[in-house]
C-alpha cells in the first residue's frame, strides 16, 4: 500500500498492521537489503511495515502527537499572554468582574477533568495489557467524564448569557450577582473585555474538549472489537489520544486559576 | 519476547499522582481566598505549574519516554516562555497608567 507521510497511518496502524498471525508476509517480498533487518524477535506483526521495529513506531507515533501539541501549547499561549496583558491594564476592572465566576463550579469542573485524566492514563494501561473490556470501560468513564465537564460548562454559559455577561452590544453590569455588588465605574468595557476573554479561552478549550469527546466516542468501538488490544503496536493509537485528552487538561489546569482565582 | 515500546508504569504511580493533583488543587483554591497581594499570582501559577508537570512526566509518560521526546516537550515549554516573555517585556516597558 502507499504509504502517506505523517503520523496517522504509522500509529493509526489499522491499514498498516497485518491481520491475524500471517508469517508469510514476514518474509521480505521487495528488495533483498530487507533480508538484514529481518531479526527473529521483531515480528513484523507487531509493527506496520515501513517501521523496522514497534519501538521505532511508538517513538513516530509519539514525536508527532507531540508537534502537534506543540502548536497548541503556543496557540493557548498567545491567548493568555493577551490575557496577562489585559489583566495588568484594566487591573481593577478585571479583579471586580473576576469575582463574578463562580469558584465552586469552576473547581468542581477542574476536578472531574483530573478524574478523566486518571481514567485516560488507566485506559492506556489497559490497552498495552492487552486487557479489551477494561480499556472499553475506561474510555467509556473518560468520555462520561469529559461530558460532564461540557455541561458544567453549558450551565455556567446559560447563567452568563441570561445575565447579558455575553460580550455583544446587549452587555449589562447590572447583574454581578455572584460577586453581590454592582460594577461601580461608569465604563461598561473593561468588564466586557473580561467576558470576552473569558468566553474566548474557555470557549475554544469547550471546543477542544468536543473533538476529544468526539475522538473516544471513535475508539470504543474498534476498542471494544480488539484492535488497540492487539500485539505491541496496538495501544499506540490509544496512547496518542491519551496524550491529546490530557493536554486539554493541562489547558484547563492553567485556565481555572487564572480565570476564576486571580482576583487580588 | 520483546519489550514493550512504551513502558508500563504502575497502577500506584498514577494513583499518587492523581491524589497529589487534587491535593494541589484544593491547595490552589484555599490559596486564593487569603489576599498576599502579588504572592497570590506566584503562587498560583507555581500550583499549576507543578500540576501541569506531574501531567506531563507521568500520565502524558514523558518521564519514561526517549530524550527526543523530552527535547519536543521542552520545546514546547521553551518557545512558550519566549513569547510570553518578550511579549511581555514589551508591553511592561510602556508608560500605561496602572
């Protein structure tokens, strides 16, 4: 088959890895230089096959999910640098407004992700025990958990819009009422800069949590069917959207804080 | 047979370390709730900073991981600081009203 440059077909594995335990495809058909990585103990089941070996493929596998959150890193950076600057600017304005989030939902929320990171790290666990229903199960929690997070998350967003906390033209302070004040400058923007970074960061984080919600929701299936529970190459998939979930925790591990516990 | 390409860490390595990152977290709420003037924000982000590394050594596995991996890590981290940085040196350097 061609193979297509970037991590996905390496660790994705499912058009790469042999099915079943076929030896004739051990054999080198193409080029007799093939015949000098032909060692006994790498059996080329346990790796697709442009790797030489199923280390060599985890480390692709790896330093590529890796780049990619890298780019993240530096996407969510730039966003709260911005943050950091408006913060120091509008000093007051962002203390007050800050008291309007509710800490007791926004901690709660901080929880339940570190719970889904746990049951990620245990659901990688399982896949490289080769343990199938134990990994389905896992990933079912983490996904619960996942959702959980999102309608925490809705429910803060309903109190806010019915508030007209919603960074639109319709923006009104009059209605602080976790911080039980009324806003007392005349200039209503600062407070909206506030929401509108609010909404901003913990927006497009709600969205990375869809798509990691949406990537579980993938793997149970071909989960549940065996096919990350399969030789040593077979949690590499697993591994990788492991690496992903836990990112977008660590997002929120910075987001929580800085959002809803900087107000001094 | 062979090795395993990734490594396997134990069941109580990540228990330990869940407990530590809720232990932190309720650290980082009770923290906030005293008012230390600027050693509030220190203290925050040192709490989260060391959450998000107990994150990434150990469930992310980049403690068990190849040096590559730790230079693709770090290079997130390292690239991070330099924008935020000079970013920052930046707009700190201007005479804004505070």
């Amino acid at each position: 088959m061609v193979s297509s440059p970037g991590f996905r077909v390496s660790s994705f594995g499912f058009s790469g890895m042999n099915r079943g335990c076929n030896m004739e495809s051990a054999l080198p058909h193409n080029s007799e230089h093939e015949t000098r990585n032909l060692k006994p103990e790498t059996l080329s089941h346990d790796h697709a096959h442009q790797f030489d070996d199923a280390f060599q493929q985890h480390e692709a596998a790896s330093l590529g999910m890796w780049m990619f959150l890298v780019t993240e890193i530096m996407f969510f950076g730039g966003a709260l640098t911005a943050y950091v600057v408006y913060r120091f600017y509008f000093g007051r304005a962002f203390i007050q407004t800050g008291k309007e989030l509710n800490v007791v939902l926004g901690g709660i929320n901080t929880g339940v992700l570190l719970c889904s990171s746990l049951s990620m790290a245990l659901a990688v666990n399982a896949a490289q025990l080769g343990r199938r229903k134990v990994l389905v199960g896992f990933l079912a929690i983490t996904i619960v958990l996942g959702c959980a997070f999102l309608s925490i998350k809705g429910y803060e967003y309903a109190h806010k819009v019915h508030d007209r906390h919603l960074p639109t033209p319709a923006f009104s302070v009059g209605h602080f009422h976790y911080a039980g004040f009324a806003y007392d400058a005349p200039d209503p923007n600062p407070p909206r800069m506030f929401f509108t970074f609010y909404f901003v960061l913990t927006g497009i984080h709600a969205l990375h949590m869809i798509v990691g919600v949406c990537l579980m929701l993938s793997l149970l299936r071909p989960a549940w069917r065996g096919k990350f529970t399969r030789g040593l190459s077979g949690a590499n998939f697993i591994e990788m959207a492991g690496l992903y979930w836990h990112f977008v925790d660590i997002v929120w591990i910075f987001l929580f804080p800085i959002l809803y516990l900087s107000h001094h | 047979m062979t090795e395993r390409p990734g490594h396997i860490v134990p069941l109580t390595t990540y228990l330990g370390v869940f407990a530590s990152l809720m232990v932190l977290l309720i650290a980082t709420i009770f923290a906030a709730r005293v008012d230390l003037g600027w050693l509030n924000a220190v203290i925050m982000i040192a709490i989260a900073g060391v959450k998000a590394l107990l994150v990434v050594l150990f469930f992310m596995h980049v403690k068990y991981g190849s040096r590559t991996t730790w230079v693709f890590a770090g290079a997130g981290l390292l690239w991070l600081m330099i924008l935020m940085g000079l970013t920052l040196t930046d707009y700190f350097s201007r005479p804004w009203p505070m």
